[in-house]
C-alpha cells in the first residue's frame, strides 16, 4: 500500500481514537487494542490473487500476461473494483487502489468492499481478438473469485463496455445457469449495462466542484467570511466569478467532465487548457469543448497534436508539450489522467487554487500537504470521481430486479447521492484544520470501523 494511504488512515484512526464520542462503549485497554485491529485489518488485503494469462497471438507467438484481482475488505459488502489494463500495472498499486474502492464506498454509503483488477498490457498493442481472449482468459484464471455476490469487476484505466460485455459473457458460459447480469457492471446497454454510467463518473467529478464552489459556498458565504479557515477563504476568493480551467487527461472521465464545464450555467468557468498522452492544447479564450470531443471520437481517443489535425478538428488552439498543462496560470486543474501527477518535483510550480482529482492518487502525499499549507483545495479522488462505482451500484441493483432506470433517473439518484456525502462532509471540512481528504478519510474510517466492531471482528 502507498504510504500516503497509510499514512492518512492511521492519521484517521488515531482522530476517531482520542474521540469520547467514537464507540464510547470501548474504553481503556479494550479500546486500545480495537484499534490496533483495526489499524491490521485497514492496512492489509483480506487475498491477493496473481496469474500470467497465457494468450496465443495472431503472429502465431504465445505471451505470458501477468494479471491481479486483489480484494481488500467485504465488511460492507462484496467487492467492488475495476480492472485496469496499462503497462505500468503492478502488484502494489492494484492493492493501493483496492483499498481506495474500500474507502470509497464506505464515504458514499455504497455496499460494496473495495476490489481491484489489473492487466499489464498496453491495449493499444493488441489486435481485437487478442483483446478478446484476453478478457476471456481472465474470466477463466479468477473464475472462482468473481460472482454477483462476490466480487463485481468494472472498467478502469484502458478498459469500456465492450471488455466488460466480453467478461460477462465468458462468465455465464464458464458459470452456466447461474445469475451473470450482476457479474460486471459498465456493460454496454444491451447487455444490460446501465443508461448513464459511460458519463457518471466524468459527471460527478464536476459536479462536486460545482456544488462547492456555487451551491454550497452561496448557502454559506456568511459563516465562511467568519471563519478563519484558509480553505473558507480560497472558496470565498473564487465563487461569483470567472474561472478559468484546464483539464488534464481526456479520455472518459477528462473529456465528460470537460463537456460539463462547457456547458455550465451556475458557474462561469472557462476551459482554457487539456492534454493528454501527447500534447497540450491551449487558448486563452477558451477552447472548443465540442469539436475536441467530435475529433477525439474519430481518432482513437487523441486530441490533435498537429496543425494540420486542429484545422481538421476546426479549433483554434497554440500546441504545447503535454506536461506544460499542469504549471500553467489558472485557477483551477482537474486531473484526469493516471496516479502521482502531482510530486515534489513540480509541487512547487503549480498556480491553481482549486484541484480537482478525477484520476485516482494523482497527488502525492508530500504535495499534498504542500499545497493545503499554501490553502489550495483539493477535491480528492475519494470523494470526487465516485460516480462510476455509485451508478455501478444502480447498475447492479437494475440486473438483479431486471428493471432498468432511464437516463435522466440515474444521473437525478446519483447528483443527489453524491449531494448527500457532501452534505455530510463539507461542513466539517470548513469547520476543522484538516484537509478535505483528511476528512472524507476519516468519515469513511468511521464508518468502517463501527462496522468491523459490531460484526465482532476487532477481538
């Protein structure tokens, strides 16, 4: 686990253990040593699960492909995670992240565990068919530990609808006569994937920002002028009026939360930057959101990168190197791309008051506390890019009753979802010293924690 993780849960615990008001039925040594478990059970995978998927190429060649499903706790439920297909894939990261969905959960009150899979290819290399007995093969190697009341796969980095339908499907043949629907969620609509969760999690990254910076900061404008909260006073600083924002990565998440900026009425907030694996894309003015997405959508998900490709995609921007987006003066940067974007080596660069985490663990932990110190806020991941795994959860709950929402329903439960997380959680952000990840780690330590207990798992 990374010790930003580690280090922020057990900054978490030893809160909730000098708290009179935490469990007070725990006292003495008896408390001590509950949190001591707890500590255990929180900073450790309950399995992990390795194989090399042994996948016979179209060049008649045979490849070893090292591939993870790691599940970190069930207390809440079964696991929960995407499956993430990237070269960069390792052993640690994906119990990282499996631990993350445990959180995750725990602050969106979704009843699920935290889970995660991990592929090391990049996808980009393979043929279709090759991507296909991919999916299959690892069906296959972690039959046993998926099912729709075990362990519930998703998309993540490099992954959509089509592998999910792919694994589903090997699923109900090699599971035959047994419920598959709930199997993995994010499954195209006719395999009965869920309407909105292509967009959900692009939609609720803007929509915590969004919330903070105009309904929430509006019903609250006179307590934060009081407060002596550097976070009041960077919120205070920026509502009610222009923003400008750059978007780094633009595949599902960057491109959906993008479009949203765009289109936003309660929030003049003008996108003046993206990037993604190649090139950044820069106007002052704005740029058109729109014309991006139509051009990504013809060219395997690449923004232009040449002058050419911009007058083919009719948009005016200055091309720059994909790593200049991060530095660049605006006020807000949303992070849409992979992990440890944010480090000590550029820490020190970054102009923007407000960051938004799209992307899992994009900041470090010494960056972090970096820019918290200077009263930047930062909307974290945990709390920012649920959305996937909260219409996963409608998705999953649609498959099991085979009555399915429409669009505007799952968009309306999963903005009113996210709403009530952040009802409970920003109030206590302004109100106290700690971060916001602080906070909605602490929130989702509790929760957990009280459940560990009364399951009688801390003795």
């Amino acid at each position: 686990m990374e010790e930003q993780t580690r280090t922020i849960v057990q900054g978490s615990l030893n809160a909730l253990l000098e708290s009179d008001q935490f469990l007070p039925e725990l006292q003495g040594q008896m408390r001590t040593q509950a949190f001591t478990s707890l500590s255990a059970i929180l900073s450790t995978p309950n399995k992990i699960h390795k194989s090399f998927l042994r996948i016979p190429l179209d060049n008649g060649s045979v490849v070893r492909i090292p591939a993870f499903r790691v599940h970190h706790n069930d207390a809440l439920g079964p696991y929960k995670g995407g499956i993430r297909f990237h070269e960069s894939v390792n052993e640690e990261e994906v119990i990282n992240l499996a631990f993350l969905m445990t959180l995750k959960n725990a602050l969106h009150n979704v009843p699920f565990g935290g889970g995660k899979g991990g592929i090391v290819i990049n996808p980009r290399e393979y043929s279709e068919k090759e991507l296909n007995l991919i999916c299959r093969k690892y069906v296959r190697y972690f039959s046993d530990e998926i099912g729709p009341d075990k362990d519930i796969p998703a998309p993540d980095v490099g992954s959509g609808e089509r592998e999910m339908d792919w694994m589903m499907a090997e699923f109900k043949k090699v599971h035959y006569g047994q419920a598959y629907l709930g199997s993995f969620t994010g499954k195209s609509v006719a395999n009965g994937g869920s309407l909105g969760r292509r967009e959900a999690t692009g939609k609720g990254v803007y929509f915590t920002f969004r919330y903070l910076m105009n309904e929430y900061v509006k019903a609250n404008e006179q307590m934060l002028a009081s407060s002596d909260n550097a976070f009041a006073a960077t919120a205070l600083a920026h509502a009610n009026r222009p923003l400008t924002m750059a978007v780094q990565g633009f595949g599902n998440v960057g491109s959906v939360a993008a479009l949203e900026a765009y289109k936003s009425t309660e929030i003049s907030n003008r996108i003046v930057a993206v990037s993604d694996r190649n090139v950044t894309l820069y106007n002052e003015d704005g740029l058109d959101i729109p014309a991006l997405i139509h051009f990504t959508a013809s060219n395997r998900g690449d923004l232009p990168a040449t002058p050419a490709e911009l007058d083919q995609a009719n948009v005016a921007a200055e091309i720059r190197g994909r790593e200049e987006l991060l530095t660049l003066p605006v006020d807000v940067l949303l992070l849409a791309a992979l992990e440890n974007q944010i480090h000590k080596d550029n820490m020190k660069e970054i102009k923007a008051k407000i960051i938004i985490e799209g992307a899992n663990a994009p900041t470090t932990q010494e960056a972090d506390e970096y820019l918290s110190n200077k009263g930047v806020i930062i909307i974290p991941d945990i709390l920012a890019n649920a959305g996937g795994v909260i219409v996963s959860y409608f998705e999953w709950l649609q498959g099991r009753e085979t009555q399915f929402y429409t669009e505007a329903e799952v968009h309306r439960l999963l903005l009113e979802k996210m709403k009530e997380t952040m009802d409970a959680i920003y109030p206590q952000f302004f109100g106290d010293p700690f971060p916001l990840r602080q906070n909605c780690y602490i929130h989702s330590v509790k929760k957990l924690s009280t459940v560990l207990y009364r399951q009688g798992k801390l003795y």
